[in-house]
C-alpha cells in the first residue's frame, strides 16, 4: 500500500488513471453494440465469384464509375466501401447501369441477372467492405411484430413514402418510389444505404429486428384488400378529397343542366 501511495503523487498518475477510464468506456460500448450486430454473418464470396463480378464490372459499370470503381468526377461516384448492399439494390431494381450517362435512376427491369449482379456485389466488396448483402434470416417477417412495425413505419418512413408504401413527391423534383414492387431484402438494404434522398438508418439507429418488423408490415398492408372497392392509388387522403370534390362538382353540373333545362320548359 505504501508503495501505490508514493507513486499516486507522480505527474503521469492522472493520465494514467485518465486512459485506464477510457478503455473502460471503448470495452463497455463495444460491449453494449455487439448485442446489435448480426446474428448470421454473410456468406463469404469465393475468388472466382469476385474475378467474375470485376468482368461483370468492367463490361458494365467501369465507363461510368471507374475502371476500378474509382469514380469519374462529374459522372459517377466512386464505388470503394459502398457495400455489396448498396450495389445489389441499384442494381436488382435495375436503376444501375444506367442506359443512358446522366439519365434518371429509376427502377426498371434489372439488366444483369441475380448471379451477375451478386458477383458484381461480391467484388465491390472486395475492394473496401461497407454493408453485406442481408441474409435471408435478416428478413423474414417469421416472428416480426407488425404493430411495432406500423409505428416505426409511421415515425420514420410514412413522410416520404406515405402510409401504406405508395410513395410521394419530395422537394426540389425529387420523389419516394413506391415500395410495392420491392422484396424484402431491397427494402432492409435501403434502410441500410440510404439510395438517393432517403437517410441511412444502420443497425444502431433501427435495429435488425426493428427492420424486419418494418418489413413485415409493408409487405403485409400492400396485400390487404381495399374495404371501399377503389383503391384510388392507395395514396390517401388528397386522392380521396380530389375525388370526392370532383364528383360533387359534376353532380352540381348536372343539377344546374336539369334546372336550368326545366325552367327552359316551363317558360315555353
């Protein structure tokens, strides 16, 4: 005791005790976020699959993005740590490769195939990781919690994509696609990437189980039938007011001709 009491005196004794403190604190919130991470890790692509997605790669995606997915400057962003999730989204829903240099992204029909666009995947994430591809585990709806999902949804998506996933306009020309056409995973791997005007919701702002709720609630309400006969779009109450005022106003139309065509009568 003698012997820790002369050195708590020494001019390095505070940085110490400040470094041991602060190790503490990196292990405990190492600690605390692993408990979000994945369960199942993504499968591991082999060498063949990669050599393969960088053949892929230079037919399809050097011209724009760089022969080594370095990016070109004012054309293409750079590639490096996107993340196989980010490449399988664009190019599965066929907004990537684009037709046409400086065209929109929209989604159309898929120009590589799943095997293509998975070895394309792989590569990229060769070059400097970023997020997986989800596994079929990650989003299952088997167990989700629909409710919890709907309240997510609400509080995070519904302003863009409206309430029921038909999507909406946005500021400055841009919009909210609509999430009928989507699979599962493409919708856990926008969360995931944030494409376009969406925001990034990784694993520590909404959790893998948070995440699959969400998707179970979308892929559930799309399917529910319409209890009005009319699905209007599924947009919601602008639509239905725009309908029901336009209907109003051509009853009031022919309401105007009738009486005014019976007064004709009568004052023959």
């Amino acid at each position: 005791m003698s012997w820790i009491t002369a050195r708590r005196r020494h001019p390095a004794a505070g940085y110490l005790v400040v470094a041991f403190v602060l190790v503490l604190i990196g292990t405990a919130y190492a600690v605390i976020t692993s408990g979000h991470a994945s369960a199942s890790p993504p499968a591991v692509a082999n060498s063949a699959q990669i050599a393969y997605g960088r053949q892929v790669f230079v037919e399809d995606c050097a011209t724009c993005h760089g022969f080594f997915a370095e990016g070109v400057n004012g054309q293409a962003p750079g590639l490096i740590g996107v993340g196989a999730a980010a490449v399988d989204f664009q190019v599965s829903t066929g907004r990537m490769p684009l037709a046409v240099s400086g065209a929109e992204a929209d989604r159309k029909p898929p120009h590589l195939s799943p095997a293509q666009t998975h070895a394309v995947a792989a590569y990229i994430q060769s070059l400097g990781g970023g997020p997986p591809i989800p596994s079929a585990a990650q989003v299952s709806s088997a167990g989700a919690n629909v409710g919890l999902g709907q309240q997510l949804f609400v509080a995070n998506c519904a302003a863009c994509h409206n309430f029921v996933g038909a999507g909406g306009a946005l500021t400055d020309g841009k919009y909210a696609p609509a999430l009928v056409p989507s699979t599962p995973s493409q919708i856990y791997e926008a969360m995931l990437t944030g494409p376009e005007a969406m925001p990034v919701f990784n694993d520590l702002t909404v959790t893998p189980q948070e995440k699959r709720d969400i998707i179970a609630y979308v892929t559930q309400v799309r399917a529910e039938p319409n209890p009005g006969g009319f699905s209007l779009g599924r947009i919601g109450p602008v639509t239905e007011g725009l309908v029901a005022f336009l209907g109003l106003l051509f009853f009031m139309v022919l309401a105007a001709l009738w009486i005014t065509a019976k007064h004709g009568k009568a004052h023959e």
